[in-house]
C-alpha cells in the first residue's frame, strides 16, 4: 500500500510538471525571425549616421513578432535600449508606443520611418524611429534590449516625442505584461 500510495505522487507529480508545458505556450512573448534571444544583429541593422565613423550599418530595423498578449491589452510600447552604450545611463535607441492591440509585429525596415502604427517618442539620439548601434571599434559586445509593453492605454493617449523615462512614468499602474529579446552588437 505504501508503494502504491508513492507511486500515485509520483504519477500525479509527472502530471503536473507536464501539465505546466501547456501554461508556457501561452506566455506573452517577443521574438525575431533575424535573430534568436542573446544573438548577433547583422551589421545593416547598425546605424548609418555619417557623422560618426562608429555607424557602419544601413539601420534597417530587424523585423518582429509577438504572441499572447495579456487579457485587457489596448496597446503596446516597444523601446530599444543599451545598457552598455554612454556607461553609466545607457542610450536610448528607440521609443515608440501607441501600437494598436491588433498589430502582431513589425516587417524589416519598418520601424525606421514614422508609420501609422506607432507613436514616436524620443531616442537619445532625438529620433522618433529606429536608430541602430554605433559602437566604438575595440569594445566588448553591447546588448540591445528590446522591451515590448502591453498596456491597457488606447493607442492614442500619449502625445507624441516622449523620452524613454517620461514614457516609463505615463505607464505607471497601466502596465499589464512585458516581454524581451536581447540582441547584440559590436563594431566589426
């Protein structure tokens, strides 16, 4: 009976650890179909300022895609940001919010132009669009977070420009879920 009784957790134990692979797909979640999580941005992604000899790119945005977005969710925000770029606060390389609940993605390029898709905010860079790295030749890898934010704002009720911390105060206590994608770079 003992045995029997074991052999019941046990049973019951499996179950619930494969009953939870149904929850995981279900997951709010950011991918690229350019590049997996922690992976390297191809060089046209790098911005293409002629100001700086550290853009060696086209700065074409990579493309996006996402899934399962929180119940209740009426828009989205999705910044790009490098923690490791201007040491200590970091460059804001892109802020843009206002995505309808409907859009599930964003095609390669489309970022990098005002669309009326999205609000634009303000980069560090003073864009509303996409900017791609320009890291300095010598350095370690950077890594370009990608953050996308479900909110439970209608798409229209920021007002244009905003930076990424005016941003992060308006989404106070409307936030409703947010997922990441890392992808980095480094001057070739």
């Amino acid at each position: 009976m003992k045995h029997a009784f074991r052999a019941i957790l046990l049973t019951g134990g499996l179950g619930l650890s494969f009953g939870g692979g149904a929850w995981a797909a279900d997951v709010f979640t950011l991918t690229s179909p350019a590049f997996q999580d922690n992976a390297p941005l191809q060089v046209k992604n790098a911005g293409d300022r002629k100001d700086s000899p550290n853009c060696v790119g086209q700065n074409v945005s990579p493309p996006f895609d996402w899934s399962n977005p929180p119940a209740g969710t009426k828009s989205f925000a999705l910044l790009m940001f490098d923690p490791e770029g201007r040491a200590p606060q970091g460059v804001s390389h892109m802020v843009i919010y206002g995505i309808p609940a409907d859009v599930k993605g964003f095609a390669e390029g489309e970022l990098g132009k005002p669309s009326d898709k999205f609000v634009g905010g303000k980069s560090t860079m003073n864009l509303p669009v996409y900017a791609g790295p320009c890291t300095p030749p010598n350095v370690d890898w950077h890594h370009y977070t990608f953050t996308l934010i479900a909110t439970d704002l209608d798409p229209k009720a920021l007002q244009p420009g905003m930076t990424r911390e005016e941003l992060t105060t308006a989404l106070k206590d409307h936030v409703k879920g947010s997922a990441g994608l890392i992808g980095r770079f480094r001057h070739p």
